[in-house]
DNA sequence: CTGCATAAA
C-alpha cells in the first residue's frame, strides 16, 4: 500500500511539509467505490437544476421573514389587485408550468391523487427532488373541499414553500396559498393552503382539537422525527380513530423523504406507501483506508487533497461542533496561501448557528474566479441551511447530540457516530446541481455498522412540555398513547412528577387551570410558571424581559479564545447586578441597555464589544412582546403588580430599580430542583441529588463562591455544569423547599 | 476552577 504511506504524514507537524506530500497522493487514502448514493435522473436536461426545496437560494424573494407584526391579512380590502399584476402572475405560473411537468412527480399524479383523496392516511416517499413538497399539495387544491395545512420542522421551509407555490400558483401570497409561522402570519379568509411549522400546528390543535378547518392534514419531513412531528402523528391517529372518524372528508398525509416507511405504515394500521423517485445527481462516496485518529488533522489533509486534485466545485465539509470548526477554519486559512498555485485558493467559510448571521451568509457570497469555497459545517448544512454550489462533500462521520438523563435529571452533550440515513443526506448535499464526490473519513466497515436511522428525538429528551400538551387534549393514559416511539415509563413519569411539583396537574393527574395558562404560553412549562410567579411577586416586566432573553439562543455569543477573557471582565464591569446576583440579572441590565440606545450604529458596536447578538436582542423585544400580551389575556391583572403605577405597559419606568431578591424567588419557583449549596471547598452540591456541580465559565458567577446558586440548565461534558447561575440565599430555599434541605445542610456543618 | 449540535411556540 504504497499510496497509504503517504497519508501517513501525523508525525512530522510542519505544515509546509504537509502540503508538499499530499499534493502527490492524490486520493490515496479513499478507497473508490464507485456507487452513487441515488439514481441519477436526466441530469443532462439543463432545466433539472431547478429543486424542490433550494430552501437558501429562495431567500432573497422572502421579504416576510422580518416583517415585524403578526397581522393577519384577513381583510380582504387589503389587497386588491390590479388586473395588469394578476395577469403577470398568471403568464408567470404559466411559464413555471412547463417546469412542474418535469418533476418526478408529475408523472404519478393522475394515479396518486385518486388514492390519496380517497384513503383515510398515506405515506408518500420521495426522495430529494421530487417535487412532493410543492406539487401533492396543489394536486390537490383543486380536489379537496377544506381548507389544506401542509407542515413543515423549519419556519424558513414553510415560508419559502408558501413562496414558491403561491408562484406556481399564480397568487399572491396569503391569498390562496399562505404560511403561517410565529410572528408572521400571510394568510387570508380566502386561503385554502396553507404552509406552516410543525409548532404552529399544534398551538392550533391546542386552540381546537378538532382541526375543524381542515380536511386534509399532511405531515412533510417526517423522516427528521422531531418531537414535534411525532406528537402530530400521534394527535392526528387521535382524531382518525376518534372524533373523525367518520368524516370522509378527511385525510392524512405522510410525506418523508427516507425509505423507512414501514415505520408510519405501520403506525397507521397499514396506512398505502407511495413510492416518488428523486432527483440528484450520483455522488460517488469514497472511504477512508484506515481508520480516522485525529479528525481535525485528517478533515484538513482531506481537504487540501480534495483542492489539488478536483475540479471546479465548492467543497462542503461537516464537523461536530464550533471548536473543531474554528480549529479547521483557522489552519486553512494559514495555510491555503501558501499552497501550489496550480490549484484554486481555498476560501474557508465557517458555518454553524451561533455564527452571527452576516458570518452566515458569507457561504452565499460569490468567490472570485480561481478561488474555491470550503464550508466548514456543522450538522445545520445537513437540513437547515442549503448551499449552492456544492460538488464535493468531505464527511467526518459525526455529530453532537443531547442526550437527556432522566435518571440523573440532567443532560449530556456526546459526540456520536451518525446514522446511515444521515450520512446519505450528507452526500447528497453534493449532487444537488451536478454529479459530485463525497469523501468519508471513515472506512465502509465502519460505514455498515452504523445505525440504519437517527435515534428520534423523543427518546433522548426531557418531555415535560410535551406531557403537558396531552394533558391538554385531556389524555389519561399517556403511558398508552399513540406513541410512535414511547419515550419510555421513566421518562414519562419524570415528566408527569415535574408537572405535578409546578402544580400544572392535580393529584388526580387532570390538568389545573394554572396547567391550562403555561400550556399556552411560548416558553417551556419551569419557565411559564416563573412568570405565573412573577407576576404575584409583583415583577412581571422584568422578569418576561428575561424569559425573553433566555428564549433566544445565542443571544450571549461564545467569544473566540483569543477575546474571551477580554469580553468577560467587559462584561463584569458593565453588569453591576449581574457580577453580585449572576446571569439572569446581567440579561436584565444588558438589555436595558441595549434599549437605552438611540443609535444603531453605536447600538450595534456596542453588542459587538460586549459578546452579544444584535438581532438576538431584536427577537427577544419580538418575544417580550407576544409573552406579555399572552400573560395579560390568561390572568388579567394581578393584584399588586409594580406597573399598577404605570397603565401603559410599553411605557415602563426604567427609574424604578427592580428589586433582584424577588425576581430571583420567582424563578426559584420554577426551578427550585436545579439549585446548589456551596461547600466548604469552593465546590456545590446540588439540593436533589447531593452531586458536585460547577458553575460554567462562560457564566458571570464563574469563579465566585456563594453560599448557594440557582442554574437554568444543568449539563454534563466534562463534568457537571450549571450554566445560567445566580446567586441566591439559603433562606429562600428553605421559603420554598424546606423538604430539600436539612441533609445538604448537614454536610455544610462537618 | 475553563467552554453547546439543531429547531420551534
């Protein structure tokens, strides 16, 4: 194995030296296999470059997805077109035509439509390309009486969906054909189909159970297995065997794009499986000859050999997480300047969700000519975001994945193996435009041996939210319900123990009104009870301002190593009750501060000093906005709240100091098993379950000894962390949870 | 004492 050899090059760490040898081995270290992935179907027509779901190359036509309020567009006054704009939409879908009858799933229409009209549930199959996404769903517009509701995991999805087929349609969007997303609702009286997430959907069902505005219910993406999802299929099995059961008019649709179909079949009581070809093009998928060691070095060695040795095309590359990313972006950038000239600069582009969006969009720019793209991803380019371009894809074979423990009440961030279903989308992300190579740095012995298909996410979270929702469609027996996949009698008495102790059930286990309030709000069930708390402590508004920072992820952005610290003591230094009473508080003050800004300009230089996201902070008054208006409508107003004062509630007296004590008792309230009792030895010990936990570094607490500390999430990587910490006393524990303490007590006194 | 994948209401 001469060409192996030369792989082999770990030892010496000059990089020079590096680039020297691997320019002669030209993919040594793949061993050809020379299959394609997918069947390749007319790919020399040139107009088969159009796909189904170009989610990203979509987006400059959304112009929605920043609308800022949720109007409805109910009126139908509104919009009143010109006849000249409906005649151009109607020679544009004319013209779009001629595309649709090219896809896959044209070609079945006349035989599918019939049978799926006709049956209670199908399941259709189609793989990339087929169009299903766009084309089921109008196929059957004209055929159906009721209204349509097509869903989808992802809010871009549904809105670009929505786009497309409006287009094709010939409409305005939120005419005939609408999304409806949070925050953004494009939908009219007039519209019969309707795209929405996954989400949505279900608020709808929690608001009517019936779903008496639809005859047709189709569930895209099924594949993905999102808890979502699953909690849909498991509904709409609900409404077939029971209120709807009679109702002909009245179908379910399941659309995934992986062949495991027996699966939903099954579910449904042998529910028809149709089967729609896809349309990528082959990639052919390479292995690596010995096993991966070290997957930063061997992803960089692959890459460079990939730019020496392909032609044109943009080179994809996942990896698990942010630190290998930066790792990888980094030496490339060292390095691709000085590589033989006869091969394209590589431009290294990272890519991954707490990436500030304009960083983000930079995999979109257009790179000069003899310039190549190297987009180094997370698993958010398996789905998420669609890169075009893409002709080579260099697959380290892993992910991260959080688990939750229920046993042990915390969760766990692994780097695991992915599933064979994952790594075929993977590869496919190369053959969207062209034919195109996946290069797979590990060996196909490892490649058989891996699972047929992601673990759903179901099973490896903490489902208290979920619980919650059957609750509220008044299930008894949730052990025996229409799980697709039951998380299990542990999980599920975890979650109904939670529950209880938020007083969200009675003793009998139906759901109490308070249930019935967090149930509707947008924020998980500890959360909905903080603030049902907050506002009988009297300091609601601080504390949704909060909630609202805590429901937006990323908000706090992960400094690189070299500002870190930098960023850290800026931090410290702005957040005067945040460096005493911990993160919650240092939320509350940044983002006061953040609107204390009359410029945006300095506005945004200061996010960026202070580590936090600009539009982050944009969201979060979205957020604010929909939590306090659903905070106002479930209770009205309580009785001793701080803005009696004020009646304006969107002219809040910032000259009023919040009193920390009692929006900390709030959330205490909420999360009174995720608190810990400092020790003697600078170490906590959580109050549940006596076990040594240790605040985060990236919280401001870090560092710091107090007698006992409150965290909003508890995870283990290296060892236990408490992540969102503040600082609290031992008096209110024993306010709230006298029955917690006493025995933790006792270990602080020896 | 030192560091989080993705998505949604």
């Amino acid at each position: 194995m001469r060409q192996n050899k030369k792989i082999k090059f770990d030892e010496d760490g000059e990089i020079k030296e590096i680039s020297g040898r691997i320019k002669t081995s030209r993919y040594g270290s793949f061993a050809s296999k020379s299959k394609s992935t997918r069947r390749d179907y007319n790919h020399d027509s040139k107009q088969s470059s159009r796909r189904e779901d170009k989610v990203v190359s979509h987006k400059p036509k959304t112009v929605r997805l920043d609308s800022e309020d949720d109007q409805n567009s109910d009126d139908d006054e509104n919009h009143k077109l010109s006849r000249s704009d409906y005649l151009k939409m109607q020679m544009k879908a004319r013209t779009l035509l001629v595309d649709r009858k090219k896809l896959p799933i044209y070609k079945a229409k006349n035989r599918l439509i019939p049978r799926i009209i006709s049956s209670k549930v199908s399941i259709v199959i189609g793989e990339t390309g087929s169009g299903k996404s766009t084309q089921v769903p109008q196929f059957l517009m004209k055929k159906v009486n009721g209204g349509i509701a097509v869903t989808q995991p992802r809010r871009v999805a549904a809105i670009n969906l929505a786009t497309r087929v409006a287009e094709e349609y010939g409409c305005p969007l939120g005419h005939e054909v609408g999304y409806s997303v949070r925050f953004s609702n494009v939908t009219s009286k007039k519209t019969k189909l309707r795209y929405l997430t996954d989400g949505m959907l279900l608020r709808e069902m929690m608001l009517d159970p019936m779903m008496s505005k639809y005859s047709t219910i189709i569930v895209d993406e099924a594949h993905e297995r999102t808890i979502l999802t699953d909690l849909i299929l498991g509904f709409l099995k609900g409404l077939i065997l029971g209120k709807r059961k009679d109702d002909s008019d009245f179908r379910v649709i399941v659309m995934s794009a992986t062949l495991d179909a027996e699966k939903f079949s099954q579910f449904f009581e042998n529910a028809p499986i149709y089967y729609i070809e896809g349309r990528l093009f082959p990639v052919k998928r390479l292995y690596l000859q010995r096993s991966a060691d070290d997957i930063i070095d061997d992803m960089v060695k692959a890459i460079i050999q990939v730019n020496q040795g392909e032609r044109t095309g943009d080179i994809l590359c996942f990896l698990p997480g942010q630190e290998d990313i930066d790792k990888v972006t980094s030496l490339l950038e060292k390095l691709a300047p000085e590589l033989p000239k006869d091969a394209p600069l590589m431009v290294p582009l990272p890519l991954y969700a707490a990436l500030p969006p304009h960083q983000q969009m930079k995999v979109f720019e257009k790179v000069k000519p003899r310039q190549r793209k190297v987009i180094l991803s997370t698993n958010i380019a398996e789905t998420s975001v669609t890169v075009p371009g893409i002709r080579y894809v260099i697959d380290s074979g892993l992910r991260k994945v959080k688990v939750w423990r229920h046993e042990l009440g915390l969760s766990t961030l692994l780097t695991v193996p992915i599933s064979k279903a994952s790594a075929a989308q993977r590869t496919g992300r190369a053959g969207r435009e062209a034919p195109g190579k996946c290069f797979r740095l590990y060996r196909e012995k490892d490649y058989l041996k891996l699972c047929e298909n992601t673990e759903p996410e179901i099973l490896r979270s903490e489902i208290v939210s979920p619980v919650l929702m059957l609750k509220r469609l008044n299930v008894d027996d949730i052990l025996g319900w229409y799980w697709i996949e039951s998380p299990g009698k542990e999980s599920l008495f975890s979650a109904l123990r939670q529950l209880y102790s938020l007083n969200a059930l009675s003793d009998s286990g139906s759901i109490t009104s308070l249930g019935q309030k967090m149930v509707v709000l947008p924020v998980a069930p500890h959360l909905a009870s903080v603030l049902i708390q907050a506002k009988e402590y009297g300091v609601l508004d601080p504390v949704v301002d909060i909630v609202s920072c805590l429901s937006v992820d990323n908000l706090l952005l992960t400094p690189s190593s070299e500002k870190r610290d930098e960023i850290n003591i800026k931090r410290r230094d702005t957040c005067t009750l945040g460096s005493r009473y911990g993160d919650l508080l240092m939320l509350k003050e940044l983002y006061d501060i953040y609107n204390g800004f009359s410029d945006v300009g300095e506005c945004k230089h200061w996010c960026r000093e202070i580590g936090v996201s600009y539009r982050g902070f944009r969201n979060v008054l979205r957020i604010r906005k929909q939590i306090a208006s659903y905070m106002e409508n479930i209770g009205g107003r309580s009785t001793h709240s701080q803005s009696d004062i004020n009646d304006d509630i969107d002219d809040i007296d910032y000259s009023k100091p919040v009193d920390p004590s009692l929006i900390l008792k709030s959330f205490l309230k909420g999360f009174i098993t995720n608190s810990a009792i400092g020790m003697p030895d600078r170490s906590y010990r959580t109050v549940t379950t006596g076990d040594t936990i240790s605040i985060h570094p990236s919280s401001l607490l870090f560092g710091k000894k107090v007698d006992a500390i409150l965290y909003i999430e508890h995870v283990y990587t290296m060892k236990g962390y408490a992540r969102n910490v503040s600082a609290i006393e031992l008096e209110w524990l024993q306010e709230v949870a006298p029955h917690l303490l006493g025995s933790r007590i006792s270990i602080q006194n020896d």
